[in-house]
C-alpha cells in the first residue's frame, strides 16, 4: 500500500510509504537445532488425519512445514508458520489429550520467551532423549544434517520434546498446554512453560549442547519457518504467564481453547466464575519506507540501543481506533519530523521549482557558463530540494535521514553488503529475518552482498561501473564537474550522469578529466568537462565532526555550480551532517 503525503512548506511535494507489520530483533551467534527424543508412555493414537511423510524442511529447519506453505520465501520471515493450526479443535479437550499421547507428539519448553537450542554439530552426532524433566537420557537415531542458512550461517534449531507425553509433569505444572497445530507428517505440536531455573538447567544439562536464549535473539539464526514456530509459542507463555488473575474481578484464571485463551478457573465446571474468558493482546503496529516524491531517497533511522552502524525503516503502534494510514503519517511525524498529510494524495497544490531556477544566483550563472542541461540540475537539486528534513525524537531515535537509492545499491553491492565513510562510522541494515529488509531490499532492487547488485538492476546502464563521486578521504584538493555521456545506440545511447571527481594527487584539474576519460573509455563512454573547483575534506574535524567545504574554480574549465555538487556529494556521503558539506565561490 502506498500512502502519500504534502509537506507543509512545500505543497504540492509528495511522500510515499510502504508500510507493513513490525517485529524487532536483535541477532546472535549461529546455532542448531534439535529433536530430543524419549521413550514412548503411551502408544495411544488420535483421530487427527496424517498427512504422507515429507521430506524435512526445505529451509533447513526442524519441522516440516504443511503442504498449504508452499510459498514461503514470498512470506514475511515470521509469517512462515510451518504447522496446521487446526484452531477448530482448540475447544476439543479430549481430542487435544489424544495427540499429546500419540507417540510422535513434539512439546516445544519454554522459560517464559527463551527457548532451548542446540548446536548443530551435536545435534547431527547425537541427541540426548528425555523420559521426564529430570530423567535420565535415552540415545535417539541421529538427525539428518541440515543445509546451511541463506548466506552461509549455519542455523539454530530448537529442541524438541518427543514424545511429549514423556513430559506431562512438565506441561502440567506450567500455566498453559498450548497446541500449536501438526506439521506436514501430521505430527502434533505443543509448548508448555519450565516451571523453575533449576528446572530449566536441568533440562539443558540432560540435553548435551544446549542453552537457553530469547526467541527473538534466536529467531533470526534459525529458518523462518522454526523462528515462527518459536516466536507464537513464546509470546503465548508470556502472556499466560502475565494473566494468572483477572483484571475485572482478581479471580484465578486457567488456560483453555487449546492454550489461546484463559477463563475463570471456577469456570472450569460450567459457571460463568465472575467474568468472561480473556484472550491474547494483539498490539497492530506498522513499519514503513518513507520514499521522497521522484523515488530516489528513502528516510531511515537509527536507535540509541542498536549498533552504530544500523539503520532501519520507521515503524510504531497504533492508538486505539487508528486507521492504519493515519498512523504511518502520525509516527513519521512524531519520530522523524516529516510530515505525510494523506490529504495530499489528491490534492497537489502547487509545483515546485524547476531547472536552473534550482540554483541560487551563482549557481545558475555557472552551470549555464559551463554547459549544463537544465534536466540535469533538476535531477539533482530538485529532489534534495524538495525533501523535508527530518529531526529525531530523542526518546524514539537516535539519527534518522534520507538515503539515496544509488547509494544503498552501491553499498549493497559491495561484498560485506555495508559501508564505511570516513569520519561517519559504518551503516548496514536488519538482516533477512525482519521486514524492514524486505520493504528496503524491494525498494533498492537489490539485496547486502550481491555482487551484481547494481549490474542486475532492470535500468542498469555500462556507466554504472563508474562512479558518480570519487574524491580523496581527507586534504585540500582539485575537483572536476564532468557528464559522462554514451554516444552509442548498441550501448543505450543518449545515457548520461554527471560525475564530480577530485583527488590530492592531481596538481591541475585536467589530470582528473583524464583519469575520468581513461576510465570511461574501454567502455565506449566519453566525458565532457562542466567546471571545476577545490574542495577541503575534514572527516576528522574534531569537535565540530566531519568538514566538506566546495569553493573556488578552475582556471581551464571555469567554475562549477558548487550547490548542485554539493548536492551529489551529500547524495553519495549521507552519513554525513548536512550542515558539515558548505559551498564558497571565493577563493582559488
């Protein structure tokens, strides 16, 4: 969905948002999973219907996902729910028992949202089997090793209780016995809590290997389709675990619907026990990419707990009786300072400024001086014109700003999928798990660390090799303006970018132009000159942080519009300030 907005002081400008659902996460070191078997109590049978035996997760997980998952990589990362809920029989008692003693029962322990995992290379060797909590271990058969995660990593898996009967004691003396629904082999899942610590070591100490960790660290170590399955169990036992009373009477209550509701425990009989049944609090919430109105900067941000290199997408809850739309605009605002007015969505007042009125009035007497073309400074300055720029909440953000299309695609391009800048730290973004990655990845058409990135784009162009904005890491040095232009029709001719070069080693402004050239010609390109100057780059600048100065001219191609350079050196530097880049025209 998209939604568009006005700014206030420029009407008629639009921004665009791609909103979704939100879920957060912090990563940890790779792990793997787990089935912990044990020796059967009961050789009951339900009436469930089995589906045929699949192979194991495609994905790599622990439980094989249900044939009505077939699209899972078009999913959301914890939208990829592998099991069968089969919430029509939450309310059958009897039959929920006769899964729980059927011999291939899963129970999935918790300690309240931290869940039990295993390394890989143990789980693969041997896995330890569990008569009860504190029993001792049974050997089990091996698992099948698993394939490596998407990018390499190995995964986690949790550990599975089997047969969940062994463990009654277990799912007995927790708050809640959730059923989680049966996988593609028809097997019966269920979660119950660990009553105790003491409890919980020894569950991890009977299962050689393992430890207990947060689902939502886990979850993004592990395939979708088990950080799912991780991620609903662990939110129901918190909940359980937080709604032991009710909040209308202060009566006990206990868990029912299969474990996704409670009631009043003297309910159990039939009464009404002086309340009515609770069930899960749902908190809607929304993420969004916040586009500017031509498409090629995206608004990003970055909080005080993250790494310093992380920047995301912006995302918030709903008020109560918000529409989904109103609470984009009403975020964006509150954390960023940019206004999305919905009403402008069909409602364009007035259009910006355009071309060469852009420039202020030495700009514009340089850039007609030099040869430029009108379209290419409204390229350039329209767009970054037409921005708002946004302020963090300090309660909610740390920075947050806008970020360029290229750029992202360049950073993405490269093989660790992130980026240093001199002076401004590094920047990279939520992994594959979340859906800030998705909304991000989608918009840039590119993913972190595909080496094509840039040349696999639909609009890609042989002059993508070369890069817009190539200056040296710190010193006083020469710059050239410079279009490079395609004069062939096999090559896409009548493509063009303009390019704004320096670099200390170069006495005069010509030996830039001619690295420029030397460059673009193995590839059929040529350059054209459109003006020069001097830049003084700080990117240690002390107190004051990161100094970019554009000033002066160049004796052999004339003075460049250093506002429209500015304006492509901040596209390409983004971490910088926007009050650290300044433009002169005194000097040499």
């Amino acid at each position: 969905m998209k939604v568009l907005g006005r700014l206030p002081k420029a009407p008629g400008t639009h921004w665009r948002c791609r909103w979704g659902a939100r879920y957060n996460h912090t990563r940890r070191p790779a792990l793997e999973p787990t089935v912990s078997a044990a020796p059967a109590t009961s050789t009951s049978t339900a009436s469930a219907l089995r589906q045929p035996v699949t192979p194991r997760s495609p994905d790599g997980g622990a439980v094989p996902p249900v044939p009505s998952s077939k699209a899972l990589d078009s999913l959301p990362f914890y939208s990829q729910y592998p099991l069968d809920r089969h919430a029509e029989w939450r309310r059958d008692e009897l039959r929920l028992d006769e899964l729980f003693a059927r011999p291939d029962a899963k129970l999935l322990p918790l300690l309240r949202d931290r869940v039990l995992t295993r390394p890989a290379a143990s789980s693969s060797s041997s896995s330890a089997a569990e008569g009860s909590a504190e029993g001792p271990a049974t050997p089990a058969p091996p698992l099948p090793s698993h394939p490596a995660a998407p990018g390499g990593s190995s995964l986690l898996h949790p550990v599975l209780l089997c047969p969940a009967s062994a463990h009654a004691e277990l799912a007995a003396a927790g708050p809640a016995r959730v059923f989680l629904g049966t996988d593609a082999d028809g097997a019966p899942y269920f979660a119950a809590a660990v009553p105790s610590a003491a409890a919980a070591e020894q569950l991890a100490a009977a299962n050689p290997g393992s430890s207990w960790a947060s689902a939502r660290a886990a979850g993004p170590d592990m395939s979708p389709g088990d950080a799912a399955l991780c991620a609903v169990a662990s939110g129901m036992m918190v909940w359980h675990s937080s709604n032991g009373f009710s909040a209308a009477t202060g009566a006990p209550m206990v868990a029912a619907s299969g474990g996704f509701a409670r009631r009043p425990a003297d309910a159990a009989g039939g009464g009404r026990g002086g309340g009515g049944s609770t069930y899960p609090r749902i908190d809607p919430a929304v993420i969004m990419l916040v586009r500017s109105a031509d498409g090629g900067y995206a608004l990003l941000g970055r909080k005080a707990e993250w790494p310093t290199d992380r920047y995301s997408t912006l995302a918030g809850f709903l008020d109560a009786g918000e529409p989904l739309e109103a609470a984009v605009a009403r975020e964006v605002a509150e954390e960023a300072g940019v206004g999305v007015d919905l009403a402008s969505v069909s409602y364009p007042a007035a259009a910006p400024a355009t071309g060469f009125d852009l420039l202020p009035l030495s700009g514009r007497n340089a850039a007609l001086d030099v040869g430029l073309f009108k379209e290419e400074v409204q390229e350039v300055m329209g767009p970054l014109q037409a921005l708002q720029w946004p302020a963090a909440d300090e309660d909610e953000l740390a920075d947050v700003r806008w970020f360029h299309r290229d750029w992202l695609r360049a950073v993405f391009a490269s093989p660790a999928g992130a980026a240093t800048v001199p002076g401004a730290g590094r920047f990279n973004i939520p992994g594959p798990y979340s859906l800030a990655y998705r909304l991000i990845t989608s918009w840039v058409g590119a993913r972190p660390g595909a080496a094509a990135a840039a040349a696999g784009a639909a609009d890609s162009w042989v002059g993508d090799s070369i890069p817009q904005v190539l200056i040296s890491g710190s010193g006083t040095f020469k710059y050239v303006l410079m279009r490079l232009w395609d004069p062939s029709a096999e090559n896409g001719g009548g493509r063009s970018k303009l390019l704004v070069w320096g670099d200390t080693r170069a006495p005069y402004h010509n030996d830039v132009l001619q690295k420029a050239k030397a460059m673009a010609r193995p590839l059929g390109l040529q350059v054209t000159p459109l003006g020069g100057g001097r830049m003084r780059h700080e990117p240690e600048a002390g107190p004051g942080g990161v100094r970019l100065e554009v000033y002066g001219y160049s004796a052999a191609f004339g003075p460049a519009p250093h506002e429209l350079v500015a304006a492509l050196v901040h596209r390409w530097y983004p971490l910088y300030d926007r009050q650290s880049i300044t433009v002169s025209y005194e000097g040499y």
